[in-house]
RNA sequence: CUACAAACCCGAACUAUCGUCUCGAAUUUAUUCGGGAAGGAAAGUCCGGACAGCAUAGAGCAACCUACCGGCGAAUAACCGGCUUCAAGUUUUCUUGAAAGAGAAAGUGCCGCAGAAAAUAACUGCCAUGCAAAUGGUAAAGAUGAAAAUGUGAGGUAAGAGCUCACAGCUGUUAAUGGUAACAGUAACAGCGGGUAAACCUUGGGUGCUGUAAUGCCACGUAUAGAGCCGUUUUGAGAGCUGCUCGUUCAAGGCUCAGGGUAGGCAGCAACAGGUAAACAGUAAUGUUUAUCGCAGAUAAAUGAUAGUUUAGAAACAGAAUCCGGCUUAUGAGGUUUGUAGUUUU
C-alpha cells in the first residue's frame, strides 16, 4: 500500500483518480483493484460505503479492456481507485467516466512499457 | 374536512440477468449445487451486566459513586407501580408534567441591584426621660426586594411584642389506627430567627484495576552481539498488595542506551439472560407453560447495478465489528390516538 501511494503514479478523470504500480511480486492474479473514498470528504459511513460500491460496480462492468491489455503484454499492476468529489454521486456518471480512466490508464502503462525498453 | 404539534406503529414485496461475503455438501481442487447475509435505532457511549486478564494478609487516609418506598430482574440511579413535594389546568376531588426526593437544629461560606437591615435587624416611626442635643425601650405602621423574622382577632402595655389566649399554618417527638413500606389522617406534648448542600461539608450505603486492539495457542524471525548503572544470604537492586502512608510478602537478577527482528495464522467469534406466536398470572415492568424458528460474522472490512411488476407511495434517519438489558438522540410516506386553529353542514 505505502508502495503504491509514494512510488506509484496516478491519472485522472473526474471524479475519480486512479493510481497505479507495476509490480514483479508473486501475485495470483494479473490485476488488484482497491477502491477508496476520503472519510474527511464523507463523515457518514453509509455514504462511503454507497460510493465504494458504485466504484466496485463500475469497475466490474469495464474491467475487460484493461484485462485484455494486461494478459497481452504479461505484465503485473495493482490499481487504486480514489473518489475525489465531495459530493455523492450517482450510477450513471461513473459508468461513462471510468472507461475512460481505463482508457488513459492503458495508454499510460503502455508510455511506461516503452521508455523502459 | 384541512393545517400544525406530540406520542406510538411501520421501516416494502416479488421476478429476471450480472456480481460480493460466508456456511454446508460434492467432486475433476477450483468449480458446481444448496442455505444465509445489517438496524429500529446497528449511532451516542450515558448507566448496568456477561466474558477475559492481572491482583486478592491487613489497617488508616484520600478519591469516586450513590441517597423516598415496594416490585421486577443476571444487574442498574436510569425499567414498572406507589408515596411526598412543586408547577400548570377546566383547581376541595381530579388530570397532566417535573423532581439534582438524606441533612440548613454540627460547622464554615455565600445571598447581585434595591433596601435601615439578607440574619443575634432598626432608617422613618411609636413610647419614656429631657428645654434641647441625646439616651433608653419597642418592632404595631411605612418604603425595598425573589425572600424581611408565621397569619387573623382579642387581652395586655408607657409604647409594643407568641408576652398571654383562641383559631389557623408549619416543624419535631410519642401514641394508637390504616398501609408490606414510603406515608396518611387523628390525638397528646414540645416548639416556631429566611434561603442556598447543582458552595464546602456532615451522615448512611457502596466501590480492586483494565477492557475483545481483553486473553490463550501456533508459526516465522533476530545479535548465543555491544555500552553504562545498581545488586546477590543481609548495608539486598528491584517487584507485588494498582492513589498515598504504614505494614507485609517475594527476591537474583534488574534498569537504561544504542542497534537488530517480526507485524502471519488459529481460537476468542456467532445457540442463547435468543427470536416469533398463543394461553395463563400480574395494574404494570415482568414471569411461567406450550408450539415453532436457526436468523450477519468481515479484518482494509461483504448486500450492489440494471430492467420489470405490485402498491396511494418507495424518497427519511442511517452500516454490525465480543455479546446482552436499559437510557438518549436522528427519522420520509402511510396508519392510529390526543390536542390546538380554521372552514362547512345540521
């Protein structure tokens, strides 16, 4: 976790930030997904439970490109979803941003892939 | 009928697709099938317990809690019923609400402003003496205040005064009566110089400390290395008796610094002061019996999304973390009851 906060790098759409950590640790699945809300932003524990889910929920439906990309390339990435908003949201604005966070994260992975080699 | 307020009830159901946690079974050991999956407050953590660990010679002091009576219960100051006092109302009765309900006749302190005076009272006044100034007596009348020395009448007196008497009020003691009791009304006797104990205090009763991140077990790992100080059969370091003192018991290792390692798992942990329904006992809290049900168990932490149907409506407050009882606070729509206001009809 403090692996993936300091070294770990980040993008963003509105209202969720995504950061996110290649890693060479043993792990029994391509891709760890965590999703968070600030409890400074939320005092009340039913609405950061509520938002979780929601995250949890988007996710699910839109894992299947950054799926693709990870098993094609053979690589390992543990990924932390941040609600940033201070407001609550609803389903639907998360189902159209987060593919697009997909999006940018797979463009960023692939930008890292690059330099490296 | 409408609006508002208060109290209580209730806190959606079903189907399909995808998905999360958990329990059980099966096998091909990562899949399938079946069961279950937040609340009335899970919240606040204000009380009380269960459970667990440590302690459990004693004495004194301190600290804290508590304070009408009975019942219920595992337990409580907090629940139920009653008593007393106070407040409000439609005021003998009654209804509703509140009580921080032992003691002010052990002691100390305090009582703003006003007022002469806020507790061994004397400004104006009244009476006596005196030319007067003043001295003495007095507490009827006046003014202040939340509160002014029990109220009314009569006697009495220089003037007055519970000084005396009658009636009334209040306090205490005793007696019998009613009540389990708190207490009630009655009688006799003694008395009547305020309030504040949510100021200190006094009296009665009580209290070991810490909380499931408790606690027990397993696994893994390090430095079997270093520095300083104190001490080992009496000149004993230190530890326990969990605030302090005395006293007492144990005692050969202890303390500090710097550095190194680990941060995984299992139990605790989901079957009981359990839920639901009915009957019976009781004013009630509650209890007994019978039937029936099995009803969350995570450890970064699980209940979601979409579509449809039902319904008058689906929108409030809000997410279990050891468990249970009580209290407090939050709460949409709908329903029930009560109150207030308005309107319509008779």
């Amino acid at each position: 976790m403090d692996q993936l906060f300091t070294v770990g790098k980040s993008v963003s759409v509105f209202p969720v930030k995504a950061m996110f950590n290649e890693t060479d640790a043993v792990l029994d699945f391509p891709v760890k997904v965590g999703v968070g809300v600030s409890s400074r932003n939320f005092k009340k524990a039913v609405d950061r439970n509520r938002i979780k889910r929601l995250l949890r929920e988007a996710y699910r439906l839109n894992k299947q490109p950054l799926l693709d990309f990870v098993n094609a390339n053979n690589k390992k990435v543990i990924v932390f979803f941040l609600f940033i908003d201070k407001t609550l949201p609803d389903f639907e604005t998360l189902q159209n941003k987060i593919p697009l966070l997909i999006d940018k994260l797979i463009k960023q992975l692939n930008e890292n892939s690059a330099t490296n080699n």
